[in-house]
C-alpha cells in the first residue's frame, strides 16, 4: 500500500467547492485514482 502524500493531498484540495456536473462524476475519480495512484480491480 502507498502513503497518502501532501502532493496527492494537494491534487485534490485543489478542486474543494469546484461544482460538478453528474456526467463529470467519471473523470473525478479517474483523477482521483490517478492522484493517488490506486490500483482498481475487476470484483
């Protein structure tokens, strides 16, 4: 498991009270895995 880094923390932060659209919902969390370099797996 990676550490969380204030760069990663940054990333995100940097969009606190960005207003969304529903259909933007996908791109946030493809940056947010990105950002914190998450590994996704089929379940």
């Amino acid at each position: 498991m990676r550490t969380i880094t204030i760069g990663d923390v940054k990333v995100l932060d940097n969009l606190r009270g960005v207003t969304l659209s529903e259909d933007q919902l996908y791109d946030l969390t493809q940056l947010a895995v990105a950002a914190l370099d998450l590994t996704v797996r089929n379940s």
